[in-house]
C-alpha cells in the first residue's frame, strides 16, 4: 500500500507539472511596437549612451569593496595570532 501511494502521488505530482508548465510557459500577444519616429528623425538605438562615468563608479567601487575583504581576513589573522608574522608560500 505504501509503495502504491508514493507511485499514485509521484505521478500525480509528475502529471500536474506537466500539465502546468504549459501553461505557465504558454506565449501571450506580441507587444505593440514603439511609435514611428521616435528618437531624432527616425527610430535609433542607444549607441550614444554614456557609460564612463558609471564604468568607474563600478570600478571604484570593486576596488572599496575588495580593500574591506582583505582588510576583514587581515583583521581575523591577526587577531588570531598576535605578535606573530605570518608568510606563506
């Protein structure tokens, strides 16, 4: 009996996702296209977008970010093992 209970609810689960997914997944209407002439005389893309000063904003903020981690473990190695010089190779 218990054998047939897990079998009944794994295909019953199995049948139901099936089933689900297609609908889940099922495709809906196509979105309108933008307005004729939007943009500057005619439809453009974004090729004047300016990106260098949030490319370093990004950059920056890596460096910062990666200075905290080693700062972190420095602080836990040293505070583990005070006095002491530790170098590995």
């Amino acid at each position: 009996m218990k054998k047939f209970l897990k079998l009944f609810f794994f295909s019953l689960l199995f049948f139901l996702l099936t089933v689900t997914s297609g609908v889940c997944f099922a495709d809906g209407p196509q979105p309108p296209g933008p307005p004729g002439g939007h943009g500057l005389t005619e439809n453009q893309g974004p090729f004047d977008a300016p990106v260098g000063n949030g490319l370093m904003i990004l950059i920056v903020l890596a460096i910062v970010y990666g200075g905290f981690l080693f700062y972190k473990t420095w602080k836990k190695i040293t505070n583990e093992n005070p006095g002491k010089i530790i170098v590995t190779n």
